[in-house]
C-alpha cells in the first residue's frame, strides 16, 4: 500500500530533487527535467545555505562577474543580468517567457546540476553515489 502522505523538511525535499536530476541525467539523457528538478534544488539548497550564513554558488558567481566588471573594466556590471544568464535555461522551462521553441543543450543541465551540487557539499558535506557517478562521468574526477 502506498503512503498517502510523506512528511519532508527542506533539506530532505532538495536531496531528492537533486537525485533525481541525477538519475534523469545520467540514466535517461532527460535534461528538460534534469534542469528543472535540480534549480529547484538549487534554489532551497541557496536558501538553506543563507539561512546559515553561507554564501551559495550563485551568488558566488555573480560576485565574482560584478566584481570582474569592476576590477578588470572599471564599469558597473548589473547582478540581474548574470542570474538571468545563469538561469535562462530553468526559468525558460518553468515558466512561459515567449512561448518559443527552445533547444535544451546537455552542458546546461550539467551546468545546473554542478551548482546544485556544490550548494549539497557546502551544506552538508556529504556525497551520494549519483553525485560522484555525474562527477566522474561529467568531469573525470
């Protein structure tokens, strides 16, 4: 008999998004849901990580792109544009911008996928099997 509810904290709910992210990416090539899953992870995963007073890898890096802008160019590189460049492929799948066809590439599922991971590690410290198969799979290592 199946359950009729299940009771998940936060923490709890992003690790199962992410891996299942993981397994849609590695096992099925599904890289619309594979991004859609893991920004959701993503997301509680930063929003876990500010509760405890850590930075989350988005805001780490915007910072240093702003910070590059301003270093490097002297100009002033507004924030807004880099999230939206970083998460033009999630919101573009979760919400209904344009209504155009989109072309999903495998780089921005693992893209998405690398920054929720590293929101998990900074967290929890912890690695699953799924996250080291995508890391020896997606980068050798």
């Amino acid at each position: 008999m199946k359950p009729a509810a299940v009771t998940l904290d936060k923490l709890d709910v992003a690790e199962h998004q992410l891996d299942r992210a993981l397994q849609l990416f590695l096992d099925e090539a599904d890289y619309v849901s594979a991004i859609t899953l893991a920004g959701a992870s993503e997301e509680i995963l930063g929003k876990l990580l500010e509760s405890s007073g850590q930075s989350h890898s988005l805001k780490e890096f915007i910072d240093g792109c702003v910070q590059t802008g301003r270093v490097v160019f002297g100009e002033t590189w507004p924030a807004k544009e880099f999230v939206d460049m970083a998460n033009f492929f999630r919101n573009g799948l979760k919400h209904y911008t344009d209504g155009q066809p989109m072309t999903i590439p495998r780089e921005a599922a693992a893209e998405m996928l690398d920054r929720t991971i590293d929101n998990y590690w900074k967290l929890t410290g912890r690695e699953t099997s799924r996250i080291r198969r995508f890391m020896e799979e997606e980068h050798g290592v």
